[in-house]
C-alpha cells in the first residue's frame, strides 16, 4: 500500500496478518510499485504452527529485533514499516512528529514516546484539523513543506479509551512490548489529501502529564531537539542540515506541558490563533 | 525473469530499464539492496526514463552513496591523522580505496569497514597509536584475540569510540592459513600514493585483491558486488599484467575465475580464453544468484557447501576441526550460562 510518498510492499508466511492489514488500509491505494518490502517471517519453520513467532525482516532491518507472537502481527508489521522509512527514507528529512494543518498550514508536534503527540493528533483530528501523520514528519529538503505520511495512529494503554467513535480500527493488541495497543486508521479525508503538503507554521515540543507550562525557545534550542528528532539528519548530509536549520530560522518554537489531552488541545489552538 | 537476474542484466545493460513493469521493480530494488548494490544500480541508471517511483528510489541510493562515500574518505582521513607517527603511507583497500582513487567502481558503491593494509612490523605501533587516538576494541575473548593474532590477515577490528566507525588494519590479503600466500611486499611497494598520507593498490593487485576476497576468503555472499568491482575496474582501466601479477601473488585460479564469472555475468572485456564458464563456475554463479524476489536467500543446501568450502580454504583441515571445537564448546557454554 501507498502511504504518502512511500510505498510498501508486505509480505507474511500467515494470512491473518496481511487479511487485518488490508482492513486497517482499506482506504489507501495499492501501487504497483512499492519503495520497501516489510517481511513477516517465521523465526524457524516449525514455529510457523507451534506458538507462532514473529521476525519482521525487510530490506532495512536490526539484528536484534524480537521477535513478537503472531497475534501481534499488525504491530510487527507497523514496526517493520517505521524501521523502512527510518532507517531507508532519504528524500525527506524526517523528524519524529505528528503533524496537523489548517488549510496549507501545518504544526509539527515533536515529542518522545509517551510525549502525546499521536492522541493530541488524534483529537485535532475531531475538531477540524487535518491529520498529516503522528510518527514522522516529513520536511522536503527543497521546498521546506511537510509532506503528509498518515499512517494509522497506535494508542496505547490509558489512550485507548480516547478512540474516537466512526474511525477504523485494527484488533486490540494485548501485552505487547509498549502495552495494550490498538492502531486507528486516520479519516478517510486526510488519506484522500496525503499528496497535499502544507507548510510548517508552528513547532511545539509536547509533554504530556505536566502541570500547564508554556515556553519559548532558544534557536539554538530548538535545533539541538530538532536534531535528536530526526532519524536521518546525518544521513542526508549537507541537505538535511539545510532542511534543519530552515526550519529553525523560519518557524517559531515553544515547549509545552500539559496535564492532559483537553488542556493539550486548547492549548495548541490558543497557540494557533496567536500566531 | 527473475529479479536477481535483471538486476545483473541492467548493470550490464542499463538501457533494458525501459522494459521492466512496476512491481518487478519493487523486487529489482529488494534484490539490489540486499546485495548492497542499489546504490551501483542508480549511478548506472542515471538520466534514464522510468517510473516515478522508482526515479525516487534510486535518488535514495544516490543519497546514501554519497554519505557512505563522504564518511569513508572522513574516515580514511582520520586514521591517516592517527598512523602519521608512522612515517608510511596508509594503503587503503576496498570500497575506500576506490572512492579515494576516484574510480569509477567507487560510484554509488556501499562501504563499511575502512580497511587498510600496513606492512607486518609496523602493526604493533599501529595499534596503539589508533587505541590511543580514540579507536576501541570490540568485546571478544581470548581464543578470538589470539586466533586473529596468530593466524589472521589483519588485527582484531577496532572500532572508533564517538564516529562507531570501524577500522581493519591488514598487513597481508588472505588469511596466513590459507594456501595461497600473497607477496605483501610486492603489494605494499607498488602502491600508488595519494594525497594525505594515504595510499592504493596499483590497479593489477585491486583486481588480485578483489579476486582473492571474492573467491578465496569468503562465503560468496555478497558476491555479485564484489565481483561489480572486478568488472569496473577492468573497464576503466583493463588488465594488462594482470595474469603475471596473480600467478606472482598464486592466486591464478581465483583471478581465472573472477575473470570467466564477471565476463559471463556482466559482459566484461575479456581475451577469449575467459569467457567460457567451467561446470564449477555455473556452481558460484548459482550460489552468487541465490535470492529470490523479496531479496531472500534461496538454496540452504548450497549455502552449507559454500560455508564449508569458505572455511575449508582459509585453513587446513585438522586446524579448522580444532576450530570449530573451540567455538562449538564456547557456543554450547554460552547458551547454557544464558
């Protein structure tokens, strides 16, 4: 399936896997060429059938994944996608972000695991905004816009009881190595619109679980988290250092805590229309 | 066809790109980039019309090859900053030899190690001065330590501590226990010196050299891309001497058959007594094509042989049994203790 500018390409030894996947994607296109190939393997031929273990392999992989039990299929296979994109995308650099927009404008929420950023994504995504994407933004190097990569949102654990009613889901996926997980396919609209890229307007550095905070930041700042944000920065070489440091010239930053997914999103829209 | 074979036919060949659908593509790429030949593929590729997504693609590789190239010459930089104490220029090998040399099989070529080659007295002090310029050794135990030491070509690889880059200092081509046994001095006296205290193989031992790694030291995997070296140096720069060079170094049979493999294969210029392949041949161009199209290895039974034969070459056979006692023992002892 196409997500974006990426295309991949799974294969799996079971049915089950890729029979969830196509649900989970039902509203994607299905090119006929594919930039990644993500391989569902099992770890050894008799563990095709006995307690079924799952390697995701393809051509960008680690050596020392784990292995996950096939009812977490569409997990290893998310995993074996990001690894893909992260470890193979050159044409964008990428930074660890979700992304909304308003119109041709976007914010770039860039955040650990368990920053919020996918459920801040998620709600902006009920209330009018545009869902680019909650794992990487994608900056083109040459233009500066965000190019949207919507793939499906994984919530876990506390998040999953914020998933909104009418969104796609996959199956819930329990005790996997983040927790209880579920994916939540984006609305149908921001996958019919991933091929319009919207320009970066905002850049917020999002912390869940605190209590309300607001912060500028130093440039200088801003592109030390930039850099550690993005998976191949070094990589791009000179490009993506260009990519960067426009980014950090041309877009106002700002850290944010806040104590939950309410707060966070009032927040960023007070944010938004300050600008 | 399968993908493996296209990929060869459009090294060979690049103007038959025309012909090839989208999701044979997908496969072509898997293929080029399990055998690190992607980057190869976009340089021969460039200018040519073909499907949008695969443009990007290969743009990516062209991306990656340039950082590889940058980082290997950074790299070779760094060590040679390290070794000037040793007043000897530092002979680069392989993939960082080719891009310092400006060669044309340096182009959209993947490189990971930096491999250097110094001559045997001066290893010690080369040693230490990469350990006291930031280089580490990787965890290995003592029979590791020792065998590389008493038996191998090169030291025990050391890894750089803040760039993770590692280096290989090698003071011959093969391993002192295969049979072959290469003239290290010859090689070292006639490298040619570059800029920055660094140094290449004059243009007959990259091919020996290449010819040696490929066919008398390894398992073949991998084997296509190293044998892509072969063929583009012999384009760009033929292969007068080359026969006299690998009977002095005695390492004919291997540069033999390099040569009849990478003429049946990617259509190098070679006198006719090479472009016949023997029934051998046919074996390690089938071993060297094992990959189907997610970029799967394909023929366990093959693989075995070539992994037996890869360390059946590299020493005699009552020393490879007492080997692989010692690491059966260790491994055995290893996942007991886990």
């Amino acid at each position: 399936m196409r997500v974006g500018p990426v295309g991949f390409r799974i294969g799996s030894d079971w049915h089950a896997p890729i029979a969830a996947l196509d649900a989970l994607y039902r509203d994607y296109p299905r090119p006929e060429f594919a930039d990644y190939s993500v391989r569902l393997e099992a770890v050894s031929p008799w563990r095709r059938r006995v307690r079924p273990s799952v390697r995701v392999a393809g051509d960008y992989w680690l050596p020392d994944a784990s292995p996950l039990p096939l009812a977490q299929g569409v997990l290893a296979a998310e995993m074996g996608m990001n690894l893909q994109v992260a470890l193979g995308h050159r044409r964008h650099l990428l930074l660890h972000a979700a992304v909304v927009a308003r119109g041709d404008r976007a914010i770039l929420m860039s955040g650990v695991s368990g920053a919020g950023k996918s459920t801040l994504a998620l709600m902006l995504s009920q209330r009018g905004w545009r869902f680019l994407g909650d794992e990487f933004a994608m900056i083109d190097p040459d233009t500066g816009l965000a190019h949207p990569f919507p793939r499906p949102v994984s919530l876990k654990n506390e998040s999953l009881s914020l998933i909104p009613k009418g969104y796609r889901t996959g199956p819930l996926l329990t005790g996997t190595p983040k927790g209880d997980v579920r994916n939540v396919a984006p609305p149908a609209a921001a996958i019919a619109a991933m091929d319009e890229p919207a320009r970066p307007a905002l850049l917020i550095f999002p912390r869940f679980g605190f209590p309300s905070a607001l912060s500028g930041l130093a440039p200088t700042e801003t592109f030390m988290r930039l850099t550690q944000a993005s998976t191949n920065y070094v990589a791009m070489g000179e490009a993506g250092f260009r990519a960067l440091t426009r980014l950090r010239a041309q877009v106002p930053a700002v850290a944010l805590d806040y104590p939950d997914g309410e707060a966070g999103v009032a927040a960023v829209e007070a944010l938004w229309e300050a600008l | 066809m399968s993908a493996v074979r296209t990929l060869v036919a459009l090294l060979r060949d690049p103007e038959r790109a025309g012909a090839i659908d989208p999701a044979h593509w997908t496969e072509v790429l898997a293929v080029a980039r399990a055998e690190t030949l992607a980057g190869t593929l976009a340089y021969r590729l460039a200018g040519l019309a073909l499907p949008g997504g695969v443009v990007g693609a290969l743009a990516e590789a062209r991306i990656d090859a340039a950082e590889a190239r940058r980082t290997a010459l950074w790299e070779a930089n760094r060590v040679a900053l390290a070794l000037r104490p040793l007043e000897h220029p530092v002979i680069l090998l392989k993939g960082t030899a080719f891009v310092a040399a400006g060669l044309a099989a340096g182009q959209g070529r993947g490189i990971g190690d930096c491999d250097i080659l110094l001559p045997r007295p001066l290893l010690d002090h080369a040693e230490k001065l990469l350990v006291d310029a930031g280089w580490e050794w990787m965890k290995s135990d003592p029979y590791d330590d020792l065998y590389y030491r008493q038996w191998m070509h090169e030291l025990p690889p050391l890894v750089h501590g803040e760039r993770g880059r590692m280096v290989d200092v090698h003071h011959t081509i093969l391993p002192l226990t295969a049979r072959p046994t290469p003239d290290a001095q010859a090689l070292i006296d006639d490298a040619e010196v570059l800029d920055g205290g660094l140094a290449v193989l004059c243009h007959t031992d990259m091919i020996v050299h290449a010819a040696a790694h490929l066919l008398a030291d390894g398992e073949l995997a991998g084997g296509l891309r190293n044998l892509w070296d072969i063929h583009a140096l012999i384009e760009e720069k033929g292969m007068v001497g080359l026969e006299a060079r690998a009977a002095h170094h005695g390492l004919s049979s291997a540069v033999d058959r390099a040569l009849r493999l990478t003429h049946a294969l990617y259509g190098t210029t070679v006198p006719a007594r090479w472009q016949r392949l023997t029934m051998i041949d046919r074996l390690y161009r089938c071993r060297m094509m094992a990959r189907d199209g997610w970029g799967r290895e394909r023929y366990k039974a093959l693989r075995t042989v070539s992994y037996i034969r890869s360390h059946l070459i590299r020493m005699p056979l009552p020393m490879l049994i007492r080997h692989l006692w010692i690491k059966w023992r260790k491994a055995k002892a290893a996942s007991g203790s886990g």
